[in-house]
C-alpha cells in the first residue's frame, strides 16, 4: 500500500483544495489525508465537508488529530499553534 497523499491547507479558495481531494482520490491509494495549522483549520473542515457532502457521498472521514506546535516568532520567542490532519477516505 502507498503512502497517504497529502494536501497542505493554506490561504487559497477553498474549492481549489476540494479539486486537489478528488484529483487525489482518483488514484489508487484512495486516501487522501489533510493538514491545516492556524487560520487554516477551518478550510480544512470545509473542503473535507464540502467533497463528502457534495461531490463523493461514500467518502468517509477515517480520522482526526489535533495537537499544538512550536512555531518562533518575529520576536526571537516560540508560539503555539494549534493543528489539525484529516483523513478521508473512499468507502467500500
């Protein structure tokens, strides 16, 4: 079995990561796991709501991990910031 894909939630559109999630799907590995950090968390869920709801209604979410990471900051400090990983997956 092949490594998980991963997609990188960032700033653009959220239809631009939901596009990346069926592309992504289309393979073999039926897997496709999502990382956020920050603001990004909620564009996360939303592509992950958005691809299950409308466009692959068998699509499963397999799993979610929150945690925190240190980040430094411009300040020479470290900053917690929150993260969160989706995995969905292609239902049987």
């Amino acid at each position: 079995m092949e490594e998980n894909s991963v997609i990188y939630i960032g700033d653009k559109p959220v239809m631009n990561y939901v596009l990346a999630v069926l592309t992504q799907l289309k393979g073999d590995s039926g897997v496709v796991t999502l990382k956020a950090r920050g603001r990004s968390i909620s564009r996360a869920v939303d592509t992950a709501e958005i691809a299950r709801n409308r466009f692959i209604p068998d699509l499963k979410v397999a799993g979610i991990t929150i945690g925190t990471e240190n980040m430094p900051s411009e300040q020479g400090r470290t900053v917690n910031v929150s993260s969160m990983e989706i995995v969905l997956c292609k239902g049987q």
